[in-house]
C-alpha cells in the first residue's frame, strides 16, 4: 500500500520566491543555504530561519511577514475536486 502524500501549506513568501523565476542553487549561495533547503521553502516543506528571513528580504525584498501568511490562489497548486 503506497502512503498518501504529505501536503505541505506554502506560505505567501514561497510563491514570492518562485515567482522571481532565479536559480535556487544562486539564491542558496546567497543565502549561506543549500540548494535543497531553497526547494524545501517553494515547495512549503520548510520555511527559511530568521536571518535567512532577513537575507531574503535584503537579496529579493521579499518582507518577512510573507513566511507567516498562507498562499492564496497559488498557481502551482491546483485545485482537487472532493
């Protein structure tokens, strides 16, 4: 029996970051992160901490306040009929 998948809630600043549409391996590098750390706080996996919070805003000007607001209407998710 497979496992259902895990949903994971993007935040308002996961879209934001994907939508700047830059490679995740450069916003890692700026970040002090690894690629992969960048494809979990997309994908709403994870969220980055607060100086990568505030690395984030400076780099991309992306407020904080975006990490702590759910997505809405996000493209990348769509919608399940019930």
């Amino acid at each position: 029996m497979l496992a259902s998948p895990v949903n994971f809630q993007r935040t308002r600043g996961a879209v934001l970051l994907s939508q700047l549409g830059l490679d995740q391996a450069e916003i890692a590098r700026r970040c002090g992160v690894s690629q992969s750390a960048v494809s979990h706080w997309t994908t709403g996996r994870a969220i980055p901490r607060d100086g990568q919070k505030m690395r984030l805003r400076d780099a991309y000007r992306i407020p904080i306040a975006a990490w702590f607001e759910p997505a809405t209407g996000d493209p990348s998710r769509p919608s399940r009929a019930a």
